[in-house]
C-alpha cells in the first residue's frame, strides 16, 4: 500500500497494471472529420501533445490547416490501456495527450509544437490552471531524432521569449513518451460533442518567434 504522507516515485513495478483490451472500442468515428480513428493516412506524419485538459488540445488541433486526424488519450506512463480514472489518480505516470495526424506537405511538425507552446502555460509544473496533477503536464512525445532537435529547439527559442516577458523556467518534458493509448469515447472530440463543455485555453499571450 501507499503512504500518501511520503513522496513516491512511480515505477512500472508500482504502477497501475492495467489491461490488454483497449478502453475504447473499434470502429469509432471522428466526430469532426468522418473518417475512422484508426485509420491510416499513407504519407501522413504523428505527433504527440500534452498541454494539459486534452479536450480543449484536441479542438485547437483539428482546427489547424494540415491536420487530417485528431484523437485524445494517454502517454508518458506505465499502465497498459488505462482509463480515465486511473489516470486521474496519478498512479499511472500517463499525461493526458492528444495524438495529431498531419499531412506534411501542408504543415510541419515545427508549426505544430509553436501551436502548442503558445496556448498553454509551459512553466506551470504539473497543472494547466485549475487542473492539477501529473496528468496535465507540459510534454512533447516525440517519435523520432528529428522531432526531438526540433522540439528542443523550439522550445529553447520559446524559453527566451517567455524569460523575456517575464516568465520562469519552462517545464515541458520532452522525449519518447512509449505507447500511446486511446482514450475512452466520451472523451473523443469532447467539444464537438458539448460545445459548452468547460476547458479553457490557458495561453500566456506571448508568440513563439521561432525560425
């Protein structure tokens, strides 16, 4: 048992097991774009967000030119397929992520993490707002060498801008996050769904100048 009195690092050992069946079933349809969420897109490129609440990550994306596919879930951790309470208890290690799908020929992965940084608040530590927790940490998982210069880049121009406007140390985990696990359906286009649902951007204003 935990002793939530003392500080626990989390470990694959200690860790949430989870299950082999995936916590959302097939097929499941983009509420915004039509196709399947698994589906193949020949050519297209992936990348993985944490920006804290992925529903409103989510609707920010599918909004971008270039982006063929968007779809909320978990990354970063240990637990196989969790769900979203487990996540929420921290004792999985996963961030709430959102997996974008894009077309390369129309967008850049560099555009996309410039999106990324300017709308939320990358020198929170483990909260956007409101939303506290591990789960809602700053990450950029990246799939391969070339994402990771470019999102180390991007983010050590971005952190200048921010130091410049008079922000802290920015706290974006950067690096291969493992599998990536769909989230449950609910959570799939949560706003298309409920327009009015609550998940407020928490952008700092400050452009990234990145080249």
């Amino acid at each position: 048992m935990f002793r939530f009195d003392e500080p626990v690092t989390l470990t694959a050992e200690n860790a949430l097991p989870g299950r082999d069946q995936p916590v959302l079933g097939m097929p499941f349809f983009h509420r915004v774009f039509g196709d399947p969420l698994d589906r193949a897109f020949p050519g297209a490129q992936t990348a993985y967000l944490a920006a804290g609440c992925f529903w409103g990550v989510e609707k920010l994306f599918w909004q971008q030119p270039g982006v063929l596919s968007t779809a909320a879930g978990y990354m970063g951790g240990f637990t196989r397929n969790p769900t979203y309470e487990e996540t929420c208890s921290g004792l999985t290690g996963h961030a709430e992520t959102v997996r974008v799908v894009f077309d390369p020929t129309q967008t850049s992965y560099e555009q996309l993490v410039r999106v990324f940084f300017e709308n939320h608040d990358p020198t929170q530590l483990d909260r956007q707002g409101n939303d506290v927790g591990t789960q809602y940490r700053s990450a950029l998982f990246t799939t391969d060498d070339e994402q990771q210069a470019i999102a180390e880049r991007v983010r050590d121009s971005y952190q200048r801008d921010m130091s410049a406007a008079g922000y802290g140390q920015l706290t974006t985990e950067i690096g291969n996050g493992g599998p990536w696990y769909f989230a449950e359906d609910y959570h799939q286009q949560y706003l298309d769904a409920n327009p009015h649902g609550y998940c407020p951007v928490h952008a700092t204003g400050i452009p990234c100048t990145a080249a």
